[in-house]
C-alpha cells in the first residue's frame, strides 16, 4: 500500500505543529541572534549598523563579562552542590514510613510552585536589614551586625540570593531523590545486612550506584535552572551592590534593555546559551542520561 | 530493613518534622505578612506568632469590602502603578490556560508519533526538542522582542501565550512521550490488524489511556506560566502583566507596600498549591520530564 507524505501513518503531520512551533521560536529567533550580535544600535542615528566581529572581540576583552561568568559559575558550582548533598540527606531522612512523612513530603512540594520572582521577594523581606526575621536570628545568634545589611554588602549579597535559590530547590532534590530510593530494588540490601555492613558503606557501594541515573537527571535539569537563573537576582539585588551578584543572564538582559546595547546584549546571550548547550550535551554524554 | 530503636525513631522524626518546618516557615511568614497591618510588618523583633490579623491588604488590591469596615481607599501605588489586582490575575489566568492549552495539544500529537513511529532521525529529533529546554529564556526573550516589535506582537495577549507555550513544548513532549511509551505496542497493532486507521486508534484507544498522563501534564505547564518572569517582563509593557511580574513593581524607592504584594502572592499562589496536590502521583516524573517513574 502506498501511503502520502502527509498521511496518518507517517509521522511528519504528527509532528508538524511542534515542528513549525520549534523553528519560528527557537531557530528564527537563534539565527535573529547571530545577525543581531553582528550588528550595534546607534542611538543618534537610530538604526543597527553593521560591526562585524566587534561585539564578540568586545566580548572577550571584557572584563564586566568575565566577572560575570565567574559569580554566575561560583553561584552554579556552591547552589548546585548544597541542593545535591542536602537534598539527598533530607530524602534518606524521609525514606521511611513514619506517621506523618506522607504529610512531610507533601509539605516540601510547595516551595516548587512558588513564582521565583515572588520568593525572591520573600527573601528580601526575609533578609531586611531594619525587620528581616532572618536577619534577627543571625544577630541574636551573634553571627551578623546590623550595619552589615546581606543583600546590600558585597561579600554578602550573592550568599543571600543563594539562600532563596537553596530553599526553593532543594525540595526538587528531595522529591526526585525519594521516588529514586523509594524504586531501588531490596536484594542488596538484605545482602549487605546479612554481610553486616555498616550504612555509611551500603550507602556507598549500593545506593548511590543505584541512584547515578536518578542524579545525573536531577543535576542535568537543576543545573541548567540555575545557569540560567535570572528572577532572583532582578528582584532582590538588580547586579548589586556593585556588580557583586551580576549573573550572565542578567548581564546581557541589561544590556540589550536599560543600555540599548543591542548587539552586544544579543552576542552574550548567545555566549550564555553556547555555554550551557555545550556543558549540557557533554554531561549528557558522559553521564549517559538517555531520554 | 534494619530494625531501629524507639528513641532513634523519634529522634528521627523530630529532626525530619524540624527540617521541613524550617522549609515551609517561609510561606507561612509570608502568609501572616499578607494578615498583617502595614506597621507591625516593620517591627523588631518581628513579629512571627502574635499580631492582629487583619484583611485589608486583600481589600485594598482587589478593590472590595470583606464587610470588616473600609478605610480609605488608595488609588496608586508608591510607583505609580496601580491598586487593582484583579486584572493582573485575569492577565495570569488567560495566559496560563491558553498556553497550557496549545503545548499539550502540540505535544500529544507529537510525542505520539515519537513513541510509535520508526523514522529516520528520531534520535535526533527527540535530543533537539530537548535542547531546547537548554536555551537560557534570555537567548530567546531577547530576538523575540525585536521580531514581536516587528510584528506588533509586544503587549499582546498572542505574543505572551505563544512565547510560554514554546517555553513547555519540551517538558509537554517528553513528558507525555513518557506516558505514551507506557503503553504497550499491541493495542495499537491489534487495533490496525482490525482495519482501524492510525488517527482513530489514537483518537479512541489510546488517547483516553493517556489522560491521567496529559492532565498532570496539563498542571504541570500551568503552573510554569504562572509562575514565568522573565518573558512577561520583556515582551509586555503597560496592555497586561501576570501577577510575578506586577508583584515587582510594589517595591520602589520611596518604600515597598509589603502587606499588599503578600497579599497578592498568596492569592496567586492558592490555586497552584491546590493543582500540584493533584497530581503528587505524577510530579517526579514531571519535573524530570519523564525519566524518572515514580
């Protein structure tokens, strides 16, 4: 039987819809990109204009751009490894079927549906300098003064942002680590206690290989999520004090929109995206995560 | 498994209860905010157990008499903005439903194909739909500007609701591709070995086999364009705004009306707790768009 291009029985109509979707949002917009950071906007003038490879050689002698990629790498590397080690130490607390845990488990998902825009303000008022609850417990346990306000001190600022970005995500690590533990299969384990082995060495050697593909997904997604991460540092910090939280994002975001830098907001963004597509697949491949 | 003392079983549950109260604090604090009179919010020590509740902060943004006395009404926020939150939510509600509406039918038919049909590039096609998921939302919010100005899409209804529907279409593909693949071939073939063409096979066996599968689908992008930032931030101006983005307009120079935007946030954030209470069964295999099954 001979079927049409455009038959049931092909994928291609199947697919069609996402396809068309993918290319005039994704590829239209890439390509819209890569003319774009070929180009600058003159605001005398009023028009882009051809400047060749300036924006990129701009790009490699800046500076701005350069710290910025090391708080956005610093602000990836210590996020992602408290949500990985606290995340997985809170989902073994909660692998267990005391009353109650049901309950617990429940409760830690609603973080997840928080708009991180609006939890980042939440934090801010968390950590107010003048009526922030957080700030009073540090003062009271003699760890901060209050002229040394979190967010707006430098040495500082970055780790209240983290704090908002650990809260709201670690319950991620939670939930995925818990489904992973809860599916492992018993035989190791009733192997491993007739061996007597002490639950630091079956947690090594049995749970966390069993767990590899459970946590290469988890890291894989959260780690793009916060290479990425945008909200938290607009609302509760804008870059500052200084340029002390300026991540990657918010960096080319700026840009393109307060300094109608055009070009050059257009170029790091696609230096953002060439980055994380080129992390992203090389620890897919490594880590052989298959969907 | 191992057999466990009492008392390290309830030391257990105490620090398990301890750690999760401590995540969940937040919210609660936010929601006594949300109850509190402008002044006590500014107190210190802050005031965490005891404070007068009171609804004005709700009153105020939506406009109405809960019938506890209305005090004076205030027209404009320390910004500029204005008071009025109801659109703002109307705004949420249209943008979120719509779009939800569009990536999950794109993505059933897709991901159906995906999982049924050998083609050449499969692979491939599944990685790109993937990788998609990786662009940073400012590689695209950025050309999408330029390109919506072009076409007088910027401050649309259209141009907010195509832009979050492409923003799930990965998760909505893979997502429901998982739940496609977990039905067996058979069904299909036995269906076509009995004449029954592809469409109608998928229109009245399986799609309905799949519904538990795209309703936490559903959910899942529902709640990823409610709570969106970034593209509504740029793509929108003064014609609409969802609820994240006008919450940030409350903080200003001259002082940010707390109590107001706590206000608002627990009311845009009720109906999200209650969607994903619905599909607990589901959320694991949400979040890791399909490749850890619960």
């Amino acid at each position: 039987m001979r079927v049409g291009v455009l038959s049931w029985d092909r994928p291609w109509i199947w697919l069609l819809p996402l396809t068309a979707m993918l290319v005039a949002f994704t590829i239209m917009p890439l390509l819209y990109n890569i003319w774009l950071s070929f180009h600058e906007y003159h605001t005398f003038s009023r028009e882009l204009r051809w400047v060749g490879g300036a924006n990129w050689a701009q790009l490699v002698a800046d500076a701005r751009m350069w710290e910025a990629l090391g708080i956005t790498l610093f602000y990836f590397a210590v996020t992602l490894t408290v949500q990985v080690i606290l995340g997985m130490a809170i989902a073994l607390l909660l692998d267990d079927d005391e009353i109650g845990f049901g309950f617990l488990r429940t409760l830690l998902t609603l973080t997840l549906v928080v708009p991180p825009a609006i939890a980042g303000m939440m934090f801010l008022l968390i950590e107010d300098p003048e009526f922030g609850v957080l700030t009073y417990v540090l003062e009271q346990l003699g760890l901060l003064d209050k002229t040394t306000p979190i967010l707006a001190t430098a040495s500082t600022a970055i780790w209240g942002v983290m704090l908002v970005d650990i809260w709201q995500w670690t319950p991620f690590m939670v939930l995925i680590f818990l489904a992973g533990l809860r599916s492992l299969p018993p035989e190791p384990y009733e192997a491993a206690m007739l061996d007597g082995a002490s639950a630091f060495t079956v947690f090594r050697r049995i749970t966390l290989p069993l767990m590899q593909k459970v946590i290469a997904v988890a890291v894989l997604i959260r780690g793009i999520d916060i290479f990425r991460m945008f909200d938290y540092v607009f609302v509760m910090t804008s870059g500052g004090p200084g340029t002390s939280t300026y991540t990657l994002s918010l960096y080319s975001w700026q840009q393109t929109f307060s300094f109608i830098k055009w070009g050059y907001g257009a170029t790091l963004s696609l230096f953002t995206l060439l980055i994380i597509l080129i992390v992203a697949n090389l620890f897919i491949w490594v880590a052989k995560v298959r969907w | 498994m191992m057999v466990r003392s009492k008392s390290s079983r309830v030391l257990r549950s105490v620090v398990a209860w301890g750690t999760v109260l401590l995540f969940a604090f937040p919210l609660y604090y936010w929601l006594t905010v949300a109850f509190k009179d402008g002044k006590e919010i500014f107190n210190y020590p802050p005031q965490v157990w005891s404070f007068s509740p009171t609804v004005r902060n709700f009153e105020e943004i939506f406009g109405i008499s809960l019938g506890f006395g209305f005090g004076e009404q205030r027209e404009v926020l320390p910004g500029g903005g204005n008071w009025r939150m109801a659109p703002r939510l109307w705004d949420s509600i249209v943008i979120a439903v719509l779009s939800t509406g569009i990536a999950v039918s794109i993505a059933t038919l897709a991901s159906y194909a995906l999982s049924r049909m050998e083609f050449a590039g499969r692979h491939h096609f599944v990685s790109w739909v993937l990788s998609t998921r990786m662009m940073p939302p400012v590689a695209v919010a950025i050309p999408v500007f330029f390109i919506y100005k072009e076409l007088s899409l910027l401050d649309t209804y259209t141009g907010v609701i195509l832009i979050h529907a492409l923003m799930n279409l990965p998760l909505a593909v893979l997502l429901m591709k998982s739940f496609f693949d977990d039905i067996p071939h058979e069904i299909d073939e036995s269906g076509m070995i009995d004449g029954a063409s592809r469409f109608l096979i998928f229109r009245r066996i399986i799609l309905p086999m799949v519904k538990g599968g795209a309703a936490a689908t559903a959910v899942l992008c529902f709640i990823f364009s409610w709570t969106e930032f970034l593209f509504v931030l740029t793509l929108t101006q003064t014609g609409l705004k969802t609820v994240p983005v006008v919450s940030s307009t409350f903080v200003t120079s001259t002082g940010t009306a707390w109590g107001n935007m706590a206000a608002l946030g627990a009311a845009a954030m009720l109906p999200a707790f209650l969607f994903i209470l619905l599909v607990q069964k589901h959320l694991v295999r949400g979040l890791t768009l399909g490749s850890v099954k619960q």
